[in-house]
C-alpha cells in the first residue's frame, strides 16, 4: 500500500508550528508495512485542499490527514473530502452526546459551531478520541483509504494507534508488517560508510538499506516485509552478516542507541570505570555519558580545564608543555597525553578520556580551528592520543571531538580497532 499523508493548516505553511504528526505517522506507517511515498502541507483553504486530494488519489492508495477537524470554520478537511467524494455528512451521535456531557460538567453554554467535530462522511467509520473531542473519519472509497485524524499531537497520537491502526490492519488483511534492525556506527562519516557498502546499496531489493547520518554517529536501518519475526529474521540475516563483516570496527549496536549508551554498557558489564578531563568541549562528554540511566556505577568524575592554571593545578599538566617559546601549548598531543594520565590518577579509573583542542570561532595558539586532540589513558596500557582536524561551526566541532572521545573508548572496550 503506498500512503500519501496531507497536513492541513495555514499555520505550518507560515512556519508557525513544525510538522511533527508527519514524522509521528510517518514511522507508524512503516510498522504497519505501508510505504510512504509523498507528504503534502496544504493551507486552511477549500479549493486547495480538494486539488491536493486529487493529486494524491492519482499516486497514493492511502490517504492520510492531519488536521482541520476542529469546531472552526476554517476546519475543512471534512468538508472537503465530503465534496470531493460525493458524499453527505452526518452526525455522530455518541460524539455529539460526549461534547454535551463536557459543557455540562463544565457549566457552560454549549457553543453551536463545536457541533462540527462530531461530524461523519457518510459510511465512514469512526476513530475516538481519548484525549479531545473531534471524531476522526476512516472509510475505504473504491479501493482507496481515507483516514482523517485531528491536527494536535495529543490527540492525532492516540488515535492513530489505537483506532486508526486497527483499521488499517483490517484494510491490509494479510499483508505483511514490515521488520527493520538499525545498525549504529561510529568513527566513520556517512559518505565512507555508504562507500563501504554501495554495492549493497545499489542491488538491494529485499531487504533494503537505508543510511541516516548524524552528528559523530551514522546509522544504517535494514528493513524486510515479513509474515512474523522468525520469517523476518531469516531474510533478514544475510545482509546483516555482510554488513558487519565490512563495518565490525566502526559498527557499536544493533538497536537505536546513542554511542554513551554502549559505552557506559560495555563499562558495567566490564566492572571498569571512566574519568574525563575536556577543554575545549567543555564537559559535554561528561554530559553525554551521564545522560545515560546507570552511569553513576562507572562514571567517578571530571574536570573542565580550561585555563592552563587548573591543567597544572588539578591534573598535573607539567607548566612546560603549556608555557614557553618551545612549548608545544594547550593544544598538543602533549598536553592530551598528560590531562588523560593526571586525570586516570587522580581519580584512580580505569579509563580517562582527555579532550583538547581549538573549537573557534578563531584561530588560538596559531592553532587552526577545528585542531582537537584526544587522549586515552588506560589502567596497565600505553596511552592513546589522536589528532582530529574536524569540520563545522562551534558546536558541531564540540560534539564530534565528544563522540571522537567516546569511539576511542568503545574501540578499547570492545576489543575494536587498532589498539
């Protein structure tokens, strides 16, 4: 089944509100095993909103719609999709009798336009709603599917999992659901990661193979249309086979996780733990780790250095290696090496990252922006220090030299890379 979901509302043309009920939908569908192929915005406006219709019932045999079921003039997807079917609206009883029983409670004087969300396209079937008042429409017209869900998140959320799922499944019969595993991947970028694995790409079929990229982390997500879990896990692992074989040094979970989350996983299971000593990111690694439920039984603690006293001061920095015509300065695999080794000692774990380097906006130390070092100090072993040229603005330099730091320590807990 191919879907076309139309948002309706001329405040999401005017950037007023995000479009996040596509995002929402466009994940559910997928579950279901409903490839999305379009997503429309269409404004507060009859004729419009009908044209759209027309569009999407030329490529789509599903359609779904957010917003403009509401008690307002301007809420016309009802109307419209009425008009262009051919078809009268009715009223629902039991809706109508549930907006009477709130003005009751309440108090108040019903409010007559309030009459419209309990309106029904005739022979459609009606979807509740648990968290507002607007009936939402499902009706299946020669083939092709409407599904009409109210615009407000809290109300398009509940209602398209309950009620509008089970109507769809009851529209797809025996179809299949679709299955997908995501795989993480860190230190490598998405276009050496796709290089790695165009082959693949470019003859997929079934299963398929979808890149994501984000800042420090890449992700790949394997999909297949399967009966059952087994099947899909049958079909499933040849790609997945290969996949891992071509990515084991960069490829850290086979779920939806950040980086910290395996690393802080890795460290529990090992009963080891990790200290941090950051400049020029400025405690975000810490921030990252400690975001995870659980850090706290390997997490001992860090300094943010950022001045050249608290170096020497707390973690031991020889005031050589930071001052000096010959000094290699701050930003030198000289002074990582130190921050990660005074850092490991001073709070006696068995790990210590170091981070640091220049994030800009301009140049410091004559040392270009983007210039990071990383250290890894580990209990019984040789410490590791890399040197990272790294692209983008502050913050974007900040999160990769954090997540740089935290594939370090991965590669070492896993057993990964060259070590």
């Amino acid at each position: 089944m191919r879907a076309e979901i139309i948002a309706v509302g001329t405040e999401l043309l005017l950037g007023q509100i995000v479009n996040t009920n596509a995002q929402y939908l466009s994940r559910g569908l997928a579950e279901l095993g409903i490839d999305v192929y379009y997503q429309t915005v269409v404004g507060d406006n009859k004729d419009r909103l009908i044209q759209a219709i027309g569009i999407a019932r030329g490529r789509a045999d599903l359609l779904v719609f957010t917003g403009g079921l509401g008690p307002t003039l301007d809420d016309l997807t009802r109307d419209a999709l009425a008009e262009y079917l051919g078809r009268d609206i009715g009223l629902h009883e039991p809706t109508m009798a549930k907006i009477m029983d709130m003005f009751s409670s309440r108090g108040g004087a019903f409010i007559e336009s309030n009459r419209r969300q309990a309106l029904l396209i005739e022979g459609a079937v009606p979807l509740r709603n648990d968290t507002g008042l607007a009936v939402g429409n499902a009706l299946n017209v020669d083939g092709t599917c409407y599904l009409l869900l109210p615009g407000p998140p809290r109300e398009m959320k509940p209602m398209f999992d309950n009620d509008g799922s089970s109507w769809l499944k009851e529209q797809l019969g025996p179809a299949f659901t679709l299955h997908s595993v995501m795989l993480k991947f860190a230190g490598i970028g998405e276009s050496k990661l796709e290089d790695v694995l165009l082959d693949l790409i470019q003859a997929q079929q079934d299963p398929t193979i979808a890149p994501y990229a984000k800042e420090g982390e890449v992700a790949v997500r394997v999909s297949t249309k399967a009966a059952d879990a087994g099947e899909a896990a049958s079909k499933l692992e040849a790609t997945l086979t290969e996949i891992r074989g071509r990515t084991r040094e960069h490829l850290y979970a086979e779920e939806d996780v950040p980086l910290e989350a395996t690393v802080v996983r890795l460290l529990t299971q090992q009963q080891r733990t990790l200290a941090l000593a950051e400049s020029c990111t400025g405690g975000l690694v810490s921030q990252l780790v400690t975001t995870i439920p659980g850090s706290a039984v390997v997490y001992k603690g860090g300094v943010v250095s950022y001045s050249n006293e608290v170096k020497i001061g707390q973690l031991g920095v020889p005031q050589a290696l930071l001052e000096g015509a010959e000094a290699p300065g701050a930003i030198s695999a000289e002074t990582a090496m130190a921050m990660a080794e005074g850092m490991r000692a001073a709070a006696d774990a068995d790990f210590a990252l170091s981070v640091t380097g220049n994030a800009g906006p301009a140049a410091a130390e004559d040392k270009p922006v983007g210039l990071v070092y990383v250290g890894l100090a580990e209990r019984g072993r040789d410490t590791r220090v890399e040197k990272l040229q790294l692209a983008g603005d502050r913050e974007g330099i900040r999160l990769r030299a954090a997540k740089r730091a935290l594939y370090m320590l991965w590669q070492s807990l896993s057993g990964q890379g060259q070590l």
